[in-house]
C-alpha cells in the first residue's frame, strides 16, 4: 500500500463494459474519493486520462479485471498509466465476503477493485507486457485457432447436410475439409450429377490434384458407378444442394485464410530468438512450437518454478478437502487455449519422442483414460520446457534418455 501511494499520484479502480466504465478514482493525499462514467471510445478515454494527468502532475494507477482487450490495449498506449489486472474469481471473492448478502453493482466493482488493490499490493502485480513480437504472436495464433474452430463448425454442418441426401461422398473421401473435397461438391453437388458425367472427366478432376487422389481414383469411380440415390424427393434434393455448396464456399475461404495466417506466424516465428529452442520439442510441428513460444514469451523472470508454468497452463491437479471428504480436479481458473495448446502437443508427441510413448503406455496400464494419460504427460513435459526455457537450451532427446537411465528412472526399467 505504501509503495502504491509513494509510486503513484493516484490510482484509480475501473469496471469496464462494453460501451461504458465505470471508474472509482483515489488521489494520493485526498480522503475522498471520485465516481465517473467514461464512454468506450479512444477519444473520450483518452481525454479523461489526459485530464485526470493534467490534475494529478504524475503517474497514474489502474486496476480492472481483465488482463487482456480493447480497455487493456487502450491503457497501454500511455508511458504514465500502469495497468494492475485482478482475476475475475479473486475479485469475486473478495465481493462476496465484503457484502454477503449477494448486493452488486457496477460502481462498487471498481470501488471494491481499488480497495483490494491498495489493502492488498502484494496480491495485485503490475502487467508487464511481453514485446511486441511475442504479443503479435499470441494474437496470430489464438485468431488462426478461431478460424479452425469455424472451419470445424462449416464441416460438421456440411457432413450433417450430406446425410440428409447424398452420403456417399463421406465414403469417398476420408478427409471433408480439404479445397479438393469442396472443389468436388460444388462440381457434383448430388448424386443425379456426377452419375451424368464422363469417366473421363472424373479421372481428369481427380488427377489434377496429383498425390494419393491419383491411385484413388478407380476406387472412387466404382464407388459412383455402384452407388444408389438415398432420396429422389426434389423436395429434400435442392434445398441441401444449395446448403452444401454454400458451406463448401465457406470452408475454401476459410482454408485460404488459415493459410494466410500460418504464413504470417511461420515467418514472425523464425525471426524470434527462442523459435529453435520450441522446434526442438517432439512433436510441436509448425502450429504448437508457436504457441508455446507465446504461452511462456521471452521474459525469463515472469516464472521461477516449473510448477508456476504448470499452474499457468491449467496442468497441476487441485485438491479441496472439507471434513473426512476429499476431491481432485483439474485447475478450472486458466487460460483454456494455452492448456489447449500443452495438452494437444503431449498427444502428438507420445509417437514422437521414446520416453513420452513409454510415459503414456504405462499411463494407460494403470487404468487410465486417454485423456487422463495424455493431460499426465503434458504436466510433466512443462517441468522439461521449464527448464529448456530457462536455460535457454534446445530440447535432446539423448541427453534426456541418459538423465533418465542415471536417476535409474522406472520408465526405462520397464
């Protein structure tokens, strides 16, 4: 409290919302404290900051519950303004215990912000924005994420859609998301069509994509020639052709996106100093070695313990006990995408990496689920990355098999 009052002119809680905050305003040395609305725009916060600046003659403190958005990005623009971010769990805690009977509104949230933040400092850290290589990074593969999250949407709906009519294009083709895929059914939309066409054309579409597509093609043909219509009802027929069309416009847009966006990652990855050590992991590939780049970023003092990374991604148990009953789970307060991110590199690298393949075998011998295999894997790949990238050492295999038979590690005995 004293070092916030010594550092700061004044610190200031703020709730923030979509069109409007509601902000609680503390001046160093004055008892009272101020209450304003300010409208979400980059003018007017702008103008209330430089205002309240003006008055003040020196740095200004803000605490909200959210370390990440447009409030955020707009807070950081000043060189005077140092932005302190409350979990949205913590904050509702201490709501709680401070008006029991459930009493909320929004001015009190940033009243009751600016109280935990100056009666508990050491509670409330300052955020400390990574560079902006590492923030650019981390917007380029959560949004990439978004766009194959959307194409996964676009593909479930066109899979339901040939269900209803035209099936057998699932049985011709293992993979429904691919530009060939759609390219296919904007051709053929349905049964009736493709049976129509020439041999000869088929082969010519198909070959034109070269790859395995080439020596399945007298597969696919006998499939056309031997497959049978599920329904001659118009009625069912052109409403689903023009929804698959649809959709297979969607999901080549939405591939060519992607690939907009792997191109931009690739190329800001391998520009940054730690890109060899996050490719050096079994298992990372182009797409996971750039979110955990941007997951732990290139500040080494943001996590001294293994266990604060594994904390961090959602990865250690949590134990609550109450009387003679006890209950494990898994950490719900983190950020979903980054325990994404670990726990979807540990399933690649179990084919990967000797000693993971042998980590989850033995997983899967004591009973365990796959999942409860693989999320055990990736809690103990964090304790290996820790300390890769600490030391700013590339991951080895070798040398970690060796470590291993040394500390005459079970893993290997078995």
């Amino acid at each position: 409290m004293n070092d916030l009052k010594r550092n700061f002119a004044v610190c200031v809680g703020l709730d923030w919302a979509d069109k409007k905050h509601d902000v609680c305003v503390q001046i160093k040395d004055v008892e009272k404290r101020e209450y304003h609305v300010i409208q979400h725009s980059p003018e007017a916060i702008e103008q209330w900051l430089f205002d309240l600046h003006k008055r003040v003659k020196g740095n200004i403190a803000v605490v909200l519950e959210t370390n990440k958005g447009p409030i955020v990005y707009a807070l950081q623009k000043y060189s005077f303004v140092t932005v302190f971010p409350i979990h949205g769990l913590t904050l509702a805690r201490y709501r709680e215990a401070m008006y029991p009977s459930g009493a909320k509104d929004d001015p009190s949230d940033a009243h009751l912000a600016l109280d935990m933040m100056l009666n508990y400092p050491n509670k409330v850290k300052p955020l400390r924005p990574s560079s902006p290589d590492t923030r650019k990074l981390n917007h380029l593969v959560e949004q990439r994420r978004m766009l194959v999250e959307d194409k996964r949407r676009c593909t479930n709906r066109l899979i339901a859609a040939l269900k209803q009519y035209y099936p057998q294009p699932l049985e011709w083709f293992s993979h429904r998301n691919t530009e060939m895929f759609c390219d296919f059914l904007i051709k053929w939309p349905s049964l009736q069509q493709i049976k129509r066409t020439r041999v000869s054309t088929i082969e010519k579409f198909f070959k034109s994509y070269g790859g395995k597509s080439v020596s399945n093609v007298a597969k696919r043909i006998e499939g056309i020639n031997n497959a049978l219509a599920l329904t001659e009802d118009e009625a069912v027929i052109m409403p689903h052709k023009l929804l698959v069309v649809a959709l297979c416009k969607q999901i080549i847009t939405q591939v060519e996106n992607i690939r907009v966006f792997d191109n931009a990652i690739h190329e800001l990855f391998h520009q940054m100093p730690d890109a060899e050590l996050f490719t050096s992991l079994p298992g990372t590939g182009p797409c996971l070695a750039p979110r955990l780049l941007g997951a732990l970023g290139e500040d080494r003092t943001r996590f001294n313990s293994a266990l604060e990374i594994q904390n961090y991604a959602g990865l250690s148990p949590v134990t609550e006990r109450s009387g003679q009953s006890e209950w494990v789970h898994w950490r719900w307060q983190c950020s979903t995408f980054i325990r994404q991110s670990f726990i979807e590199w540990a399933e690649k690298s179990v084919h990967q990496s000797y000693w993971a393949g042998l980590y989850y075998a033995n997983q899967k011998a004591k009973g365990k689920s796959h999942n409860q295999a693989v999320r055990a894997l990736a809690y103990k790949w964090a304790r290996i990355v820790f300390k890769c990238w600490k030391t700013k050492t590339p991951y080895d295999e070798s040398k970690y098999l060796k470590a291993l038979k040394e500390r005459n590690s079970p893993l290997l005995a078995a």
